[in-house]
C-alpha cells in the first residue's frame, strides 16, 4: 500500500512539473513573446556595435595622436587645423582627377 502511494504521488509530481514546463515553453513559443525575445536581441546588438564603434573611434584618436606626436606635428588636436584639414579632404575630392574620365 505504501508503494502505491509513493509511485501515485511521484507520478502526481512528475506530471505537474511537466505541465508546468510544457507552459512556460509554449508561452515563450507565443507571437507576441517571440517578437519581444527579438527585439531585445537586436536592442542588444544595436549596444554593442555602438561600443564597438566608440572602441574604433577612440583607437583611431590615440594612433593619430601617437603618429602626430612621432611626426614632430604640435597642433594635432589643435581644432582649427582639424577643421582645415577637413576643408581639404573635401576640396580635393571634389577636384580629384579621375583619368577614367577622359575616355
């Protein structure tokens, strides 16, 4: 008899836990938990490209630093000079020769 009991109340158990977890699965499967669960992920990637952007950014600022400091160049954050440099890159880009052009 204390077998029976046993067995029926293990099985009872084994069952509810079951249930339960077959549940909170179908309700993380739902439309609407899915559509969450993805919008987070790319929330998430959406944060860590921007750091790694920030990471590149900052990498950049130091080694330009560090060759303008090797090349002997004082003024190298120097905001009129980056601004200046910045107007060139534009105006030679604009009136860059492209010899594919006269063909």
């Amino acid at each position: 008899m204390f077998r029976r009991t046993f067995w029926f109340t293990a099985g009872a158990a084994a069952g509810v836990w079951a249930t339960t977890k077959v549940n909170r699965k179908l309700k993380q499967l739902t439309p609407e938990s899915l559509a969450a669960q993805a919008a987070e992920k790319a929330i998430e990637a959406g944060h860590r490209l921007k750091d790694f952007a920030l990471d590149v950014k900052a990498g950049m600022a130091q080694r330009e630093a560090e060759l303008g400091e090797a090349l002997g160049l004082e003024a190298h954050n120097d905001p009129k000079v980056i601004e200046h440099r910045r107007v060139a890159a534009l105006d030679h880009n604009k009136h860059s020769y492209n010899r594919n052009e006269d063909h």
